[in-house]
C-alpha cells in the first residue's frame, strides 16, 4: 500500500510549495488536488495551491520531480446535480483532468457528484440523481476508456455516500474495467454510509484510498453532510475505525495509493505511522 499526501497542506502557498512540504514530510506520493480551468489571479501571484487544467504536463512534472515525487491521481471533484453551466466544474474539466492525467502519466482521476447549490438540484429525486450522474460521465468515460485512465467514483455525496447509492451509480455507468471507486472513509462515515463495508461490498473496484477520521463530536452531523475537505485529527484518534478498515482492504489484496487528507504536519505525520504499523501487522 503506497501512502502519499494531498497537495493542500499549507494554506495561501503556491503549488510548489506544497509539493516540497510534502517531500519534507517523508513522502514519496502525491495527489494533484486542487486544479481549475485557465488561469486565476490566485495561481499567478503566488496564493493559491492550483494548477490550470490547460497547464503544459512539463510545467507540473518539472515542479514534481524537483522534489522527486510521485503523482498517483488527479482529483477532479465536479457538480454533476445542477444544470450544466460554464462556472461549474463538471463533465467538461474532467474530460479535461483525464486528458492531463494521461499526458502526466497518471493513472487515476477521481471525481464524484458533489452537493448540489441550486433549487433544481435540491429538488431532484434519487432516479433524476442518477440519471445525472450518468449523463454527466458518459463523455468522460469515453476518454478514460480510450486513455487507459481509471475514473474512481469517491463517496462524497447524497448517492455515494451510502454502498447502496455507490451500487446503483456503478450498475448504470458499466464499464467496470474504467469506473472504479476511491474509498473516502472520514466521507463516507459522515454522509451515513459505513467505510468498511464498502470494503467488503466492493473488494477489488476499491483502487485508491483517501484516509480521514472524524471526532466523536461530529456524530450529530452524521447522514447530514456529505463530505469534508480534511480530517482534523490522525487516523486512529475518531470513530470511524480506520485499522478495521486497512485489515479488510489488505485481506481484498489492496496495494494502490492511499491519500492523507489531514490537515495539521504532525497529524499528517502520527497517521502516517499508525498505517504503516497496522498495515504491516
């Protein structure tokens, strides 16, 4: 199991930065996690942890070997619930995640539904979601199929929050050589789902790992809000159950990238450790 770090752990620091806080952590993988269309005036002067979807592969790859890392995906989290607008992030910037994930020699992009920010989003029924959804990804999942790229679902919403949700996207899209899942387990906890059983539901479609737990304080908001940014605190210290979770990945023959989503360098660094102890036990 390689254990990398997502690329947002100091706020208001440009990419670069990112990518050597990473290497100084100890690790050797990396997500590209936060990218845009075009350009921004945050990327431009140095704020913002970003890289344009229109970017040179060169231009990232230059940055990423600096520090003699390796990218394992290209988060590519969309709206797919509101009507399609040009100031969304949805099935156009993942074609395009899937187009620089291929030239970046990166296997994996990982997108999921997301919350809905509109009435005619709210106001949809389970079979409109889905029937969204599905609409939404048949374009990207053409490319990734013609790329070789793995498309993972991550539970991050009303629908793959939940096994059950997860299972009917997976049903309708097929293709199942292409759309796999990236299992969240601090997302799926929240949203009302439960990460373990995902695990044991979906076996070997499991092909990246992002790893969050949650405090026990954050049990009221359960099946109320699907998905959080970052975990607060280091795997092991909440109740979501994360060793269970890394046994039962193992037992599947997991050995893909996993993620830290966590934020604080010695929460970062105290989960780190406690997965290479329960993954070597």
């Amino acid at each position: 199991m390689k254990i990398g770090c997502f690329a947002l752990i100091q706020p208001f620091s440009p990419m670069r930065r990112q990518f050597e806080l990473i290497r100084q952590l100890g690790f050797d993988y990396a997500d590209l996690t936060d990218n845009h269309d075009g350009a921004t005036l945050g990327t431009e002067y140095g704020f913002s942890a970003s890289f344009s979807l229109d970017s040179h592969p060169a231009t990232i790859l230059d940055m990423v070997n600096e520090f003699n890392l390796t990218l394992t995906s290209v988060c590519a989290h969309a709206n797919l619930l509101d009507p399609t607008s040009p100031d969304r992030y949805a099935t156009a910037e993942i074609i395009k995640a899937i187009k620089l994930a291929h030239f970046l020699g990166v296997k994996q992009v990982i997108t999921t539904e997301g919350d809905p920010k509109t009435d005619f989003g709210h106001h949809l029924t389970d079979d409109q979601r889905l029937f969204s959804i599905r609409e939404k990804l048949h374009e990207p999942i053409r490319w990734a199929k013609t790329f070789g790229i793995d498309l993972l679902l991550e539970p991050h919403g009303i629908l793959t929050d939940t096994v059950d949700g997860m299972s009917r996207i997976l049903d309708a899209l097929g293709n199942e050589e292409t759309v796999g899942i990236n299992l969240d387990t601090g997302n799926s906890w929240l949203g009302g789902g439960d990460p373990l059983q995902f695990v044991k539901t979906f076996g070997s479609r499991i092909k990246h790992v992002h790893w969050k737990d949650m405090p026990e304080e954050w049990l009221p908001k359960r099946g109320t809000q699907f998905g959080c940014g970052m975990g607060l605190i280091p795997l092991g210290d909440g109740v979501v159950g994360i060793e269970a979770i890394v046994k039962e990945l193992l037992s599947h023959g997991f050995d893909g990238p996993t993620t830290l989503e966590i934020a604080g360098e010695e929460a970062v660094k105290v989960s780190a450790e406690r997965l290479r102890k329960w993954s070597a036990s």
